[in-house]
C-alpha cells in the first residue's frame, strides 16, 4: 500500500490480524483487527528499519480494549451490580516500521475483573467487576472502567468500582452505585460515562468510532439485563436477580492508516 506518513508518500507493508480495507471522508485506509494475540508488523520501503527522522514513520488511528468485567451474582430477586467495560486506549500518533506484539485479553467470568490488553506500549486495564447482591451489596471492583455496586436488600447498596489505573486521556469511567431496590444494582462505567443506578437505566457509554469504515461501539458498560458482553467488544456483563451474572467481552485492537 501507498501511505502517506508526512514527507512524502512511500510503499509501506502492514500485516497481523484481519485486513479491511474502507473509503473515510473521501480518503482510503487499510483496518488491521485483531482479535486474538499476534503480531503487528510495520515494514517500510527499507523494511523493518526506524528512520532517524520520525516525520518518516507511519501515521496512523489506533484502538486498544481491554475485556470487560463480568456481573456480580444476583439473589432473592435483588440484582447483583453490572461489569464495567474494558479501559481504551484511543489515539492517532507515527510509527517506526518494526514488530509490535499486541496481547488480546479475555472477558472477565461471572464477577471477575477483564483480562487486560496490551500493545503499541499502552496497556488497557480490564473491566471492574460488578459486586454481589446481599444484605449489605458488595462493591463493584475497579477496573478500566469500574463495575456496578450490587442492590442491598436490608441497607444500602454497594458503591461502585473506581478506575484502576488513570491515564491521560482517561482509559474509562468508574461504575455506579447500587442501592437498597431490588432491580437497582449500580451498572458498569464506560469511557465516556460513569455508570448509575439501574432506577435511571444508565450504564456508561463505551467509545463510538469508524476507525473500521462503520461507526461502532466498544467498551460500554453493562445494564441489569442479564446479557452477556459478547466477543470482541471489550462490553461489560449485564447482571440479574436469580444467580450468576454474564460474562464480558473479550478485547480487540485496531490499527488502521490512510493509503491514499
């Protein structure tokens, strides 16, 4: 492919992962996607060298995502609090042609923190886990972004997760707090939104992006709907009110760069 990378357009080789290629405001790019762990490799018209000059490398739109957290268990009919979604690492930057290894997590099990993800020298904090329901619910685990305190039957519900590991911008949002209804456990924080109790039907907004040629969402924080996170979406898992609460979704890592 012929890539644009600052000076001047060069033959530039991008392969690993699944490869798209799409039309984005009148500009073509090329998607890697990865799904499970391998290898990015960038070769320049010189191969896997790094130029002296940075205004060489590969320009590029990059989205790491970690797994989401799984929900907290539900019992007696009060829910247990919803998984976070898995911390992003989002951005656009240059880089030097070499091999990056790219570390795809998994979702987190039933009331388990999200594997985390790692590549380009970032790493993406999996999702919080939400926290049981109980007489007292149980806090919601800190995360990437934190999941949902679980709905307190005799007192109140248990606060919601904090994010783990702040970055700049921030990889995630923390989770909502549960409260002493039964159907309201806190729900999962997203990357642009923190969760809230389920009275306001609001888990946190994950991060919308086209970086693949279509507008999708990934990471979002989980509601009480008992529906798991789902592959690939780094979501967190939705919770209920009868036993264990759903899993996450795994991560993925895009890459994707203008070829003319």
């Amino acid at each position: 492919m012929t890539a644009i990378i600052g000076k001047a357009p060069q033959r530039w080789s991008v392969t690993g992962g699944a490869v798209t290629t799409f039309t984005r405001n009148g500009v073509s790019w090329q998607a890697n996607k990865f799904t499970a762990s391998g290898n990015l490799v960038i070769a320049g018209p010189k191969g896997i060298v790094t130029p002296d000059d940075p205004e060489w490398w590969l320009f590029a739109e990059y989205l790491l995502a970690a797994g989401g957290g799984g929900a907290g268990a539900g019992t007696g009919g009060y829910y247990g609090g919803s998984g976070g979604g898995g911390g992003i690492r989002h951005g656009f930057g240059r880089f030097a042609p070499k091999i990056y290894p790219i570390i795809i997590g998994a979702g987190g099990a039933a009331h388990t923190v999200g594997n985390a993800s790692t590549g380009l020298g970032l790493t993406a904090d999996g999702g919080g886990r939400g926290g049981d329901a109980g007489p007292s619910g149980e806090a919601g685990g800190a995360g990437g972004s934190g999941g949902g305190g679980g709905a307190g039957s005799s007192s109140i519900g248990g606060p919601g997760g904090a994010v783990s590991t702040p970055t700049t911008p921030a990889q995630g949002q923390p989770g909502g707090v549960g409260q002493t209804t039964a159907a309201s456990p806190g729900l999962g924080g997203g990357i642009k939104a923190p969760g809230r109790s389920a009275t306001t039907n609001a888990p946190g907004n994950g991060l919308l992006s086209a970086i693949t040629g279509t507008n999708t969402s990934y990471a979002d924080g989980a509601g009480a709907d008992n529906a798991a996170g789902g592959a690939n979406t780094a979501n967190g898992g939705g919770s209920n009110n009868t036993g264990a609460g759903q899993a996450g979704g795994s991560s993925v890592f895009i890459f994707a760069f203008p070829t003319g």
